[in-house]
C-alpha cells in the first residue's frame, strides 16, 4: 500500500482516525495499524518489526535519562564514573 493510494487515503487512513479518536488506547492503536499498513506491504518482514519494538523501547528508556525511567549516562561515552557524574550535574 502506498501513501498515495486510493486503498490508503479512502479506506485505511479514515478507519485509522475513527479508531484512533473513538478508542481509548491509543498507543495500542497506532502500533495494530503501523503493523497493518507494513504488513499489506511486505508480510515477512512484520515478524522483524515486532523483534525491534521492545528493542528500540529498552533503548529509548536508557537514553531518555532518569525522568524517562532511564540511566543518568552512558558508562562508554566517557573515561571515567566521575567525568560522568560530572558531565550530568553540571
């Protein structure tokens, strides 16, 4: 399906948007159609994306930092705990 389509402006994008404001789930919603529209597209790779999804999370998790949940820093960007430290509290 391309963005372009007449299956993905007429049928897919305006189903997508009922669901996205009539469910309260959002999230779950945008994640089933993204899995939907790449598996009308390539179906083999569908598996692959599911693979990455807690990947990409668990790292966005320690990138985003300590609000998000995450670490203060990452021990291989630096030579040393205290420049670490440093580099956070400063």
């Amino acid at each position: 399906m391309v963005f372009s389509s007449v299956t993905f402006l007429f049928y897919f994008l305006p189903l997508f948007f009922l669901f996205y404001y009539l469910l309260p789930c959002r999230n779950v919603t945008i994640l089933t159609a993204s899995l939907l529209f790449y598996a009308w597209g390539e179906a083999r790779y569908v598996p692959l994306l599911i693979a990455y999804i807690p990947i990409n999370w668990t790292f966005g998790l320690l990138i985003g930092g300590p609000d998000a949940g995450g670490v203060d820093c990452w021990p291989a960007e630096s030579q040393s705990t205290s420049e670490c430290c440093w580099a956070t509290n400063t």
